[in-house]
C-alpha cells in the first residue's frame, strides 16, 4: 500500500487540478506535511478520509489497505509456487505477477506496489537491471526489492543489490523463507 501520495497524485485521483489540491490543503480540507524541499505530502488514510468526507468517488485499488506485492520471474513454475506460498495471506498481501522485466515497468507505471520480488536472470531485461531502472526513479526508488536468484552473482551484481535491495533469496528456497521475509516488511 502507497503510504503517502504527491499532490499531483491526489489530483489526478480527484479528478481536479493540482492547484484546487494546493488550495484545499491551504484552506485545511485535506491534511499533508510539507517536505524538507518544499513538496507537500498526503498520507493515505488522510486522502481516505477526504475521500469518504466529501463523497468523492475512487478506484477500489485506492481504498485496499493490502500490502502490494509484485512478483517477477520468467520461470511460470517459480511463479506458481510463489502464488501458492501466499494464497493464505491473500487479506494482507495483495500478490500480483508477471513473467519479464519489462512488464513489470509497465504495471509499476500503471499501479503501486509496496514490494517486487525479483527474479536476476531473466531474458530482455534483468532484474539487476529493473533494480536499476526503479531505484533511479525518484517515484519508485522507495519500493522495496526482495531479489531470487538461482545463478551466482558477479562481484558487482552482488556489492550493488547488498545496497539497494532488502535480501538475496538463493534458489532453490522453501517457499516458507520467503513469505516470512515478506511478511516481515508488511
């Protein structure tokens, strides 16, 4: 779940101009904290809440408080485990999947996810690639990265995912080590 949200975001929800969300946060309509850079945030009970307030209609995926988890693997079997491994979870994680890097780029520009657990090796796109490409980007670089992988990893793969993701999951794993970790970040 998407904790805090830009105003440009909350416009865009609202289906107003950024300026009316500047305007309702300055007349005390809409509650948000202003950044060290001057950039103001809404948390997302409090856009919930002005949401329900002022009867403003909103996407179902906005009003699900579940954790939102992508999973990215180009191995259906690995998926499959994975969705089976947290299909008892499935009122507090939100488990969406897909097979290759570049989708998953896609969903993350079209949707919010709290976590992506992803796979190293994977054919167009890497996941070190994908870390790459999501911690680069100031909208996603706060997503956090649980990485699997079944092949070793290079010096630098292994020293730049030490900093910038939460684990490395070798394959083959129970899939109970990896619902623990994620459940863990919930």
């Amino acid at each position: 779940m998407k904790k805090f949200f830009t105003t440009s975001e909350v416009a865009q929800v609202c289906g107003v101009a950024h300026t009316t969300i500047i305007r309702w946060i300055n007349e005390g309509k809409l509650d948000a904290h202003e950044t060290p850079g001057g950039h103001r945030r809404i948390k997302h009970r409090d856009l919930v809440a002005f949401l329900k307030q002022y009867k403003i209609p909103a996407q179902a995926s906005l009003l699900d408080n579940r954790f939102k988890v992508l999973v990215v693997d180009d191995e259906k079997p690995v998926l499959s485990m994975i969705r089976r491994a947290f299909a008892k979870h499935s009122d507090e994680i939100d488990l969406q999947t897909t097979t290759n890097g570049m989708e998953a780029l896609v969903m993350l520009g079209k949707s919010h996810f709290d976590l992506i657990i992803l796979d190293v090796v994977m054919p167009e796109m890497d996941g070190v690639q994908v870390c790459v490409t999501l911690k680069q980007n100031p909208d996603t670089a706060d997503i956090r990265i649980v990485v699997i992988t079944g092949r070793p990893l290079s010096e630098e793969q292994e020293d730049y995912l030490k900093r910038n993701a939460e684990c490395v999951i070798r394959k083959p794993f129970p899939p109970s080590v990896l619902v623990e970790q994620v459940r863990k970040l919930v």
